[in-house]
C-alpha cells in the first residue's frame, strides 16, 4: 500500500531570526487534497511559511510533522521559486536529474523528459545549456522538473511574479492538470484573478500569523476578517 504524506501537521511553530519572530506562532493542517493559496502583504512570512513547510527552513519552536519519515516526505515534494534555479547542464540533464537521483535508470528518466518537453514547449532546447533559456523559459523548466517525479505536494512562491501573460497561463494550466491529477498545491501569490481561479482554500498572512484561513471561493466574497477586506481592496496594511 503506498502511503501519503499527508496531512502535515504544523504544532507551535514559530521562526526567528535576528531575534524577532517573522512567522507564528502557529498551528495548522496542510489537508490531503485541494490548492492552497497563501495571501497577504510583502513580509507577511508567506515564503517563510512554504520554506517550513518543505523543510528548506527549520522552525525556531514548534514541530513540522508528515505522515511519513523526513526522508520519504521530501522525495515526493517539489518547490518552485520567484526566480528560477536552473543547474549548468543542458536543458534535459536538469530535466531528468531528480529522476535519476531517485534511482530512476537513465532511459526511463530520459523517455518521461521529452513527454515533458513538449508538455512545456521545450524541445528545441532538450541540449542547449539552461543558462541560455529566457526567464519565462527557465521557469517552464523548473515547473516541468518540479512535475516529472509526479510529486504528492508541490510548492509554489509566487511562480509567474516575472512572466508575461502567456507563459503566466501555460504555467497555469500545468498547475491545473497537476491539481486534477490529484497534486496537492501550496502557492503564495499576489496575483488575484490567478489565486481566484486557483484556490480551494486561502491562508491569508499578517505580520507572521496566520490571520485568516478561510474557503478558497469565500475568502474572495466574503473574507472572515477587516483585515483581509483591506487588503483584497489594495488597502496598504500596516
Ligand atoms: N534571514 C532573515 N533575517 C531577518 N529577517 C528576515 C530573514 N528572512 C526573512 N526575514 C523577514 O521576515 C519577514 C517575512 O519574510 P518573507 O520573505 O517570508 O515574506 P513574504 O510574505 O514572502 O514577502 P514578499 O511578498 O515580499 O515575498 C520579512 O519582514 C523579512 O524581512
Ligand atoms: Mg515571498
């Protein structure tokens, strides 16, 4: 029987740094299914909650806890970043390194990076170097390398911030074909119309907490706190 690794568990956690907490404390259920999008003002904490999340950052207090080891949680989860981060390889050497740091053989891994490639119009550049691809292009990279080890969970801190519209929505809909194919998203953005279109649930951030966690349609509608009104309004929180 495969097991999940989730939900996670977040029990008293809170980060410090420089002496002052930047998140919690706080304690919350990343659920088994569905997208979370993670609002709120610059320096609310929502990269620092995602890098928590995905174990890139230690909580100061407090336990961050999957449903199975460390290790086995952290081969099924992916991390997509503002900037993308690309290895000094060709194009289909990034694509296929977390195939084969998981023990996929060569062949296989090499077969599921040209369905990938296409998936994000790639091909012409399976062996051109990655450095040489666009920002926009990077990130399609990074969002297929994210996707070919079908992760359970992936993360996402605001993905399509650099993009035009066209690469926004082709990043978009591989969001969405993950989510139907039952990857659970986490994803911090600003981009309204994209966390609407998105989200089953909202966590919304102020000053390091979480202020709000509220269903994906009615945090849009009818937010639970003023605080969130504000600032679906373009209101600047203090
Ligand atoms: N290493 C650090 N040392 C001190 N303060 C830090 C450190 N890392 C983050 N912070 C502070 O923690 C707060 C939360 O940062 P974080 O990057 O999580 O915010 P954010 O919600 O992702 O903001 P943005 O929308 O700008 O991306 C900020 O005030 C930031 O300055
Ligand atoms: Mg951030």
């Amino acid at each position: 029987m495969v097991v999940s690794i989730l939900p996670l568990n977040l029990a008293n956690v809170a980060v410090e740094k420089s002496g002052k907490v930047i998140l919690g404390p706080a304690s919350w259920t990343l659920s088994s299914s569905g997208c979370t999008i993670v609002m709120g003002p610059n320096g609310a904490g929502k990269t620092t909650l995602l890098r928590l999340m995905h174990g890139l950052q230690k909580p100061t207090v407090g336990t961050v806890t999957w449903q199975t080891s460390f290790k086995t949680a952290s081969d099924k989860q992916s991390f997509i970043f503002q900037t993308p981060v690309v290895m000094r390889r060709s194009v289909l050497e990034n694509l296929i390194f977390p195939l084969r740091v998981r023990g996929i053989p060569k062949s296989a891994a090499i077969e599921e990076a040209s369905i990938w490639l296409k998936a994000v119009g790639l091909e012409s550049f399976e062996h051109k170097p990655a450095s040489v691809l666009s920002g926009g292009e990077k990130q399609k990279l990074a969002v297929a390398r994210a996707l070919i080890i079908k992760p359970d969970v992936l993360f996402l801190d605001e993905p399509t911030t650099n993009l035009d519209g066209a690469s926004t929505q082709a990043i978009e809909n591989l969001i969405q074909t993950a989510i139907s194919g039952g990857t659970r998203i986490v994803m911090a953005t600003h981009d309204m119309g994209q966390a609407r279109r998105l989200a089953s649930e909202v966590v919304f951030l102020l000053r390091g907490e979480i202020h709000e966690f509220t269903d994906g349609e009615l945090f849009f509608i009818e937010p639970k706190t003023p605080e969130a009104k504000s600032f679906l309004q373009g209101d600047i929180l203090l």
